[in-house]
C-alpha cells in the first residue's frame, strides 16, 4: 500500500510537470465543502454516468462523454477546450485521460486512467466541491496540500508564539434552530483540536468586526461573490489566510445530534468546522481518505478527529504545539482503523469532492 501511494504521488508529480494549465492568479481563495445527496430529489443533478463504466482511451467516442467532462471541469480537472464555442466533445482523448489519472489521484483511487467502476461510482455518489486542481495546491509527497503561495497567519507584531486568534460569530446571520450555546460548544471543540497540534490559540470575542475568524450562516448572494447555491452542493467555504471569513450555508439542515435530527440531508455541523478551520488556518484539500481535509463528507456521518495527514501539514505551517505528542495520535488512528469498513462503505454514499476555486475578488 505504501509503495503504492508513493508510486502514485511520483507519477502525480510527472503528471503535474506537465500538466498544460496555466497559473490562476492567487488571490483570496475561498475553498468550499460540498454535498449532493442520493435522494431522488437530488438525483437530477449528475448526469447519470453508469453507463461510461469501462471506458477508456480506447473507446474513442462516446455518446454524452462531454457531459462528464463538464463534470471534471466543474471540479477544476479539465480546462475549458478552446474552439468549438467553448463546448466539450464526446472523444475519450489525451486530455481527459489525464483528468481521470488526477482525479483517481486526488480521491485516492487506483490509478488507471480508466473510467472503471470505483471511478464511476465515486463520481455518482454524493460529493462536495469545489476545485481541487491548481499548481500551487499540490505537494507532490505529502497527501495535504496548501493554498497556493502557502500563506498562514502571522503574530502580530510584538507578540510571541503561541499567537493568539479570536474568533466571533455574526449578530445576525446565525441560525436559530440550534441554540447558540450548542452552536459555541461545537466551535470551542472544532478549534481546540487544532489548537492542541499547533501553538495556536483561539479565543472567542463578542466584537465581530475586528475579530481574526468571522463565522455566519449566509444564503444565496451574500456579497464575498460566491453565493451558496440553497439545499445540499455548497455547504460552506472559508477563506485562506489571512482573511478569516468562515461561511455556512444557511439553507442547510444543520445538526450537532442526529439522533435528534432526522432529515436524510442533514450535515455534522462540527465535521464541516473543523474542516474549514483547516482551510483557515491554510491548509488545501488533502488526498488521504481519513483525513479532515478529505474533500469528501458523508450526510449524517461525522469526522471530526485530526489525523497524522492533517497535523503532518498544519504543523509544516506553525510548528507544534509543545504539548502535542504523536504517540496519542497513533493510538487513536490504531483505533480508528477498526472502524474502516464502515467508513469506507459510507463513503460510497457521499463523496465529497473539495475544488480549489480561485476567485478573483
Ligand atoms: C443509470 O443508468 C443505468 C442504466 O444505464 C441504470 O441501471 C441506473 O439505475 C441509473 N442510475 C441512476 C442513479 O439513475
Ligand atoms: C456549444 O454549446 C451551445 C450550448 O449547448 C450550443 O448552442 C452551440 O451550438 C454549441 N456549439 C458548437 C460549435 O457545438
Ligand atoms: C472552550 O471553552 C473553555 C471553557 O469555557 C475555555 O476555557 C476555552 O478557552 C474555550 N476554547 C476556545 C477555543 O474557545
């Protein structure tokens, strides 16, 4: 297995070398989280791509192939073509092939090139997104990724390590069906775990504006120019260092028990947290499938423990936490790893498939 993986990030690498796409501006990099349940109701927005299991290159042409080359292209695999009014074809060609080869990459998948059927079925589960693919995200061993320029925060002039965050929620752009004392428990966790790992600290402040992390539930157009898109898609995107916007879908049926929630849409409110503290913090989408910054989240599934990946890369960024040691951490994923079969089959369900989008704001 571990020569597998290092097998596939030496030929990612290659790939990347020559990977024909050219460089985004870096800007303020929103990373987002997405959803799309299995319900029949949601059903409608994936093309139904069963039928392409077994292509390959060899099968040249394929009736509705371009369709899912639109779908690699939402997701930052494929470039828009240029000629033919922008419009994909339905050839399995060179370019495609490389987008199956780095999406397999980045979900994990084995490394074939071909539409085989892991492949499809992980592109028809449900998924949550945004790009993924930009030269400055990928590292080419690790399994976690950065923003592009790796940006992190920095203590503020005059004061010492461990640099102090503060933290606040919006006065109006919260959501009232979870009380606002479960709402802080919930954050409190979220940003101690990654606290206990870096000599970061985080700390709640009444005062929004001038707070480093500013956390609310927006719908729609809520003026960062990426409106969130209503049930399930979008979830929440966060914004890279050091600029602090942290967002939620307002229209999501959040829930921090689900045994007291029953919709089959209902999302981890502290899963997607801890997930994008990772990104505020500055860290990308990382390829290991354990790992909080997965871009991948089951509906009614949480994940909310660091693994070795995600402390792997944050630690890159701040260094450790002096009281941080490995060995807890080695003993909770020995622990884990006996759960995996569930985690594996439940991610057949949701696939959370985490694009880098770069907006220009
Ligand atoms: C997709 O199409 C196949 C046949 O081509 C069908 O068996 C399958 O049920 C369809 N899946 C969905 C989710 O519609
Ligand atoms: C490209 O796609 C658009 C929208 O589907 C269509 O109207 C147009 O005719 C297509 N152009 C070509 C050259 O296929
Ligand atoms: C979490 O709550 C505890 C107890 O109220 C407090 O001491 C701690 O500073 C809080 N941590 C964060 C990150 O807000």
């Amino acid at each position: 297995m571990f020569l597998l993986l290092r097998y596939c990030s030496f030929f990612f690498f290659i790939f990347l070398c020559f990977y024909p796409r050219s460089c985004f501006p870096a800007r303020i990099t929103p990373e987002q989280i997405t959803v799309i349940t299995t319900d029949d109701t949601h059903k409608s927005t994936w093309f139904n791509f069963t039928r392409f299991k077994g292509a390959d290159k060899d099968s040249h042409v394929i009736n509705g192939m371009s369709e899912l080359k639109k779908y690699f292209q939402r997701f930052g695999y494929l470039s828009i073509p240029d000629g033919q009014d922008g419009n994909f074809t339905d050839v399995y060609d060179n370019q495609f092939e490389s987008a199956v080869i780095l999406y397999q990459q980045k979900l994990g998948l084995r490394v074939t090139g071909k539409l085989d059927s892991d492949t499809i079925s992980t592109i028809m589960s449900p998924r949550c997104g945004d790009t993924d693919t930009a030269p400055g995200m990928i590292h080419a061993t690790k399994h976690f990724t950065y923003f592009d320029g790796k940006p992190r925060w920095n203590a503020k002039s005059g004061s010492d390590m461990p640099m102090t965050l503060t933290y606040a929620f919006s006065t109006s752009d919260m959501i009232n069906y979870i009380s606002s004392s479960e709402i802080r428990t919930v954050f409190n966790r979220s940003f101690t775990r990654w606290a206990s790992v870096i000599p970061v600290n985080f700390m709640e402040t009444e005062d929004y504006e001038s707070a480093d992390i500013r956390i609310g539930f927006f719908g729609r157009d809520h003026g960062d120019g990426e409106p969130f898109d209503g049930v399930l898609g979008v979830l929440a995107h966060a914004f890279s260092p050091e600029n602090g916007r942290l967002h939620f879908d307002e229209a999501e049926t959040w829930a921090v028990d689900f045994n007291k929630v029953k919709s089959k849409a209902a999302v981890d409110l502290e899963s997607v947290a801890t997930h994008e503290i990772g990104h505020i913090l500055g860290l990308g989408h990382s390829s290991v499938k354990d790992a909080v910054m997965y871009p991948s989240l089951s509906p009614r599934s949480r994940k909310v423990d660091l693994k070795l990946d995600d402390v792997k890369g944050v630690q890159a960024l701040y260094g450790s936490n002096p009281n941080f040691k490995f060995s807890s951490l080695w003993e909770s994923e020995i622990s884990s790893n006996k759960g995996n079969g569930l985690v594996c089959r439940s991610s057949k369900w949701t696939f959370a498939l985490v694009v880098l989008v770069f907006f220009i704001l």
